[in-house]
C-alpha cells in the first residue's frame, strides 16, 4: 500500500486529502498534544480493522475515540455524570481520556473490544481538531506505532514503523507532552485513573475538588508483569486493558533507578562500570545536571533539568527509538520523583525497562 507523506508545509492540502480519506474509510496518521494518533472513522468496523492491523495491535484492547468538539461526546456516551462534566470543562481540549458508558451502536464494537465502555477525548492539537471536524467522522485512534514499540512523537516515527501499513501521514512536527493522555473511568464518585498521563493526578484533584477521590494504579509493578491472570483483589477495580501489555520497550535491555537523586549517578556508574566489561553498548538516560559525570557509556542522553521533568517526558519516546537505532542494547534510565507529569514519566520509564527496578537507598 502506498502511504502519502504530507509535510508540514503542505498541512493545508494534507488535512483536506487526509479528511477525504478517512471519510472513505482510511487510515491516517496525525499529530496530537500527546503522541502522533492512527485515525480511522470509529462507525465502520472495516477501518478499525485496518487499525489493529496496521499496528499488529491485539484485538481485546480497545480504542480512544477523538472528537472534535465536547458536545459530540453525548453521540456516543449513554450518560455522563457532573464529574465527568466538570473533568470535560476543566481539560477538554487536553489530554485527559474518559472511559464512558457506550451508546449502543454509536461505534464499531471492535472500538470498545466488547467492553460497554467507550474512551474519549477531544486533543487540542489544531491539525487534529481541524482533521476530525473536517472528516466527519469520529476518529479511533490508537499512538501510531507499531504494537510494542514506543509511541510516535514525530512524523518520522510514524514512517519507521507503518509505512506501507497505512493510507497516509500528517506531519505537524514534533507532538507537545510527549506522553499520551490520562485515561480515568469515574465510578461512585470516585476517579479512577486507569492509565496516568498528560493530566497530572494533581491537576484532576484540582479540579474535582472535594466532589471525588482519586485512585491511581495502585502499584506499577503489579500491572506491568506480564502474568495473563488479574489479581483476585483487582477484579472489582475499573482496568485498563491496554495496561497489561508490555508497552513502549526498546529492542535492548532497561533498567530504571530510582531513589535520591544524589545516590542515582554512582548507582548507575557502578552497573556501568560492571557491564562494559561485558561488552555491552550501554546508554544512560539522565537529567542535564549529571549529564557529563557519567564514564564508559557509549551514549549518555541529556533529557531536560531535573526540575523539568515535562522536558525528560517530551524527550523520552524519541529517545528509546534512537537507542535502538544505534544498537545501544543495554539502557540504565535515572527516575524522577512521582509527582506531577513524573508519575507518568516513571510510569512509561518502568513499562520500557519491562519492571526492571532498582531502588537506590
Ligand atoms: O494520548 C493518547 O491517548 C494517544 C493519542 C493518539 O490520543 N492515544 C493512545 O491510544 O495512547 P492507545 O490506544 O495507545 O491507548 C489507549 C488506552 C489503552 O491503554 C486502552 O486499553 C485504554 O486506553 N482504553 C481504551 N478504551 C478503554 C475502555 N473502554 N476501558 C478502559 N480502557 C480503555
Ligand atoms: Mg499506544
């Protein structure tokens, strides 16, 4: 299949070809404030297909339906309470993904995997706004990369890894967060947040106030192993299922380090110092502070200030891929604190390195 390449500056043409092409039931990559999305129209069960095809995605882990203004939301969802509401006012158009009672019907049931939930969210990049207004369509919309591989935050990225796959690419430079939205499912008053992301837990406690709780994912550790059986005790708890999966992981190996910042470096030098000798190319991931302290790696990736964890969060998924470029096979990542974007920055740095964990003390 040819795919059509739109750069940046033929963003004019490219939005109206590529609108036309999802309203005829193609596949379209495009840019949000997250990650770059693969579009199809959510109604038609052939274009979601080509979706999981196009990414080698599992066919039990369902899609975020994108919308292009907030009051579509009551197309698709059957009932949304106040704090869905408020949540809405507060961060839509953002990166904030609600889980939603479906409409029968409203979209294909390959978009929902069977769940009689729905995910949605309208981005607030103005390609993909304008994208999905002129489609017509409401648009399932997956990170587009391959299933397993780390989330595109370049049109580049998109090309590496689903060329041919599908009917085109918008290119709108580089995506803002860097890491996808925050998807919440509110449940007795209570919000759930199935995945963290874009939206801060912060942020959401915020804006609910004292009308919800929030949870988050109780332990990371817990949904990134890889066992197929949920445990007894989370039955009950709202699930993403998409968090099952091992996501976002590099070709080589990873390892996250966390604890005082100040003991982070001569942790991360000692498993350097040890495994070179072993042959292995080794990439650290670090803030700019320690950039020039470490020795021996064969990479060493500045990703922001410390105080600015946002910048290691724009940087991350960029990152990952050039390690596998470069065929660094063995990445010693340093953690950052868990508050604010942090949590889903460890969040993703834990899901890549697989669980691998050392904390420092
Ligand atoms: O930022 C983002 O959210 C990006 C951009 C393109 O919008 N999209 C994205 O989609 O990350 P994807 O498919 O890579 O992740 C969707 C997540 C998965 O973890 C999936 O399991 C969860 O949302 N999800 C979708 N529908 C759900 C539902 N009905 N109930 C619970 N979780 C759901
Ligand atoms: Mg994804």
């Amino acid at each position: 299949m040819h795919t059509t390449f739109w750069s940046a500056e033929q963003a004019r043409t490219g939005i109206q070809e590529a609108a036309a092409a999802l309203a005829a039931g193609g596949v379209v990559a495009f840019p949000t404030e997250t990650v770059y999305g693969l579009g199809g129209d959510a109604r038609s069960t052939e274009a979601v297909k080509r979706i999981f095809e196009a990414k080698g995605r599992p066919s039990d882990n369902p899609l975020i339906v994108h919308l292009a203004d907030e009051a579509e939301v009551f197309e698709l969802a059957e009932r949304v309470n106040d704090v869905e509401k408020a949540l809405m006012a507060a961060f839509w158009p953002g990166p904030l993904t609600l889980v939603l009672p479906v409409k029968a019907g409203a979209v294909s049931s390959l978009v929902t995997a069977g769940l009689d939930t729905v995910a949605v969210r309208v981005p607030a990049h103005e390609l993909a706004r304008e994208l999905i207004g002129r489609s017509g369509c409401p648009l399932a919309a997956p990170s587009a990369n391959r299933s397993g591989r780390p989330s595109p935050t370049r049109a580049s990225h998109v090309l590496e890894d689903l060329d041919g796959r599908i009917d085109g690419i918008l290119d709108g430079g580089e995506t803002g967060v860097g890491l996808e939205s925050t998807v919440v499912r509110v449940l007795d008053g209570i919000v759930h947040i199935l995945r963290p992301g874009g939206v801060t837990k912060e942020q959401l406690q915020e804006a609910v106030g004292a009308t919800a709780d929030i949870v988050s994912p109780e332990n990371d550790a817990k949904v990134t192993t890889s066992s197929s059986e949920p445990d007894s005790d989370s039955e009950q708890a709202p699930r993403s299922p998409g968090t099952k999966y091992a996501h976002y992981a590099p070709r080589g190996e990873m390892i996250v380090f966390s604890g005082p910042q100040e003991m982070l470096v001569e942790a991360i030098q000692a498993k350097t110092d040890e495994t070179a000798k072993l042959g292995r190319r080794i990439a650290v991931l670090c803030c700019s502070e320690h950039a020039g302290l470490y020795r021996e790696a064969e990479a060493v990736f500045d990703c922001g200030e410390r105080g600015n964890p946002e910048q290691a969060a724009r940087a991350l998924y960029a990152r990952l891929r050039e390690c596998d470029e470069r065929g660094l096979d063995f990445i010693l990542a340093e953690g950052y604190p868990e508050e604010g974007i942090g949590a889903a920055l460890m969040n993703r740095l834990r899901k890549a390195a697989g669980g691998r964990e050392i904390v420092v003390r």
